[in-house]
C-alpha cells in the first residue's frame, strides 16, 4: 500500500491549479446560475492568491457558446442559443468570476480561445476554453501541464456532477496525482466524495492545499522543484 500511494501522493511542488466555468452567468441571479458556486468563489479566490504568492501555474477552464449554438453539446443547443444569453462570446456573463482575475489581466479573448489556443492572463496564469464537459477533450491542457513538468493538478470551481468530475476523471486517466479542493467546488455530494477516493483522489479544504503549498514552496523555492 506505501507504495502504492507514493504514485498518488499529491506533489505540491510540481502542482498547477484548474479552476472549472466559474464565470459570471454561473453566479447566483445569472442566467445559468449554479448553487453554490457564489459561495465557493472565497476559497477559490483563496487557492488562486497561494498558488500566484508560490509562482505555480494556474488555468482558467471556460465554456464559450456561440448564439447559434453549434459549438455546445446536443443537450444544451436549443438553451443556449435562445433569446437569454449564455455565456456567450462578447458579454459580460462569459468573463471570469472576478474574485479569479489577476491583477492586469485582460478580458477574455473570445476568437482567440475558441480557435483553440491558450491566453495568458499573468506570468504563471492562462486561460482555455473547453468544447465539451472535459477540460482535456480537444483542449491543449495535458500538453501544457506536460510542457511544465507539472505531476500535480489541483481542482475547484463549477459544478462537480458534470465538468469538474468528467475534468478529474481524464486527469486520473492520464496518470496525474489530483486534488480537489472540497470547499471550493459546487455541487459536491458525500458518494462522490467517496468516489474519488476510491481512484485516489485527494480531498483537501482550500486553506490545507494553501497552506500546504506555502510549506512546499519554502523548501522548493518559487517555481522550482524540490532539490
């Protein structure tokens, strides 16, 4: 069993964070507004601040719906392209929660993100958009977490039942150690919480992996690796 969790073991050093569709329509009043997902944004707020202090990388998963609705899946067409719009490109409701905003950072680029390509939003922060539930379908998330050396990969953000545990899922398949902040994702329900320990997935409230990665970073040093 040791040595079956030392292929688990989260390795904060080595850790990007992913926050998951916590924008603005998601928000409580707004028109795909998700419970709880306000709530979560404090403690998503929080991981993003230690991972920036840390110099560790950070990406910001979006879903962009064009009005038309042909970049959605099956299910959400008809939603997506009535007369409400829905995270769509151009609106204030497809930006950022702005508790996640870097200092500085643009305002997302709707053509750029939707042709596939990442934009850089800080010095260790970007931003992708994602066609399906999965932050890794048809995105180059794995790519540049490789590009990185990145081994661990930190979740939170909106609404577990769907992007965030399809987003886990591709993550643990492709051999990743993966944490999910608990208190910082919506929507978390006690099996699947039982569920992802059971593929070794690490639950941690937002204030351990903070406080955890401080630790990690005053050995490492910022943006290194464990000598």
């Amino acid at each position: 069993m040791a040595a079956m969790d030392s292929l688990i073991e989260p390795h904060l050093p080595s850790a990007a964070l992913i926050t998951i569709d916590t924008q603005r329509d998601t928000l409580d009043g707004q028109p795909l507004a998700i419970p709880g997902t306000t709530e979560a944004v404090p403690y998503m707020a929080e991981l993003c601040r230690a991972f920036r202090e840390a110099k560790r990388p950070i990406v910001h998963v979006v879903r962009l719906y064009r009005s038309d609705g042909t970049n959605a899946e099956p299910l959400r067409r008809a939603f997506v392209s009535g007369s409400t719009p829905v995270l769509r490109p151009g609106t204030p409701g497809r930006l950022l929660a702005s508790a996640l905003v870097p200092d500085g950072a643009p305002d997302l680029d709707d053509e750029l993100l939707l042709s596939g390509r990442v934009q850089p939003l800080g010095p260790f922060e970007i931003a992708l958009y994602k066609p399906r539930w999965g932050a890794f379908f048809q995105t180059p998330l794995e790519s540049h977490l490789r590009s990185g050396a990145r081994s661990t990969v930190v979740f939170c953000g909106c609404n577990f039942p769907n992007c965030p545990r399809t987003s886990i899922y591709e993550a643990s398949e492709r051999d990743f150690r993966v944490v999910l902040a608990r208190d910082a994702v919506s929507g978390l329900y006690e099996r699947g919480e039982r569920e992802l320990a059971n593929i070794g997935v690490r639950l941690m409230a937002a204030d351990e992996v903070a406080g955890a990665l401080g630790a990690a970073t005053s050995v490492a040093g910022p943006g290194g690796e464990l000598p």
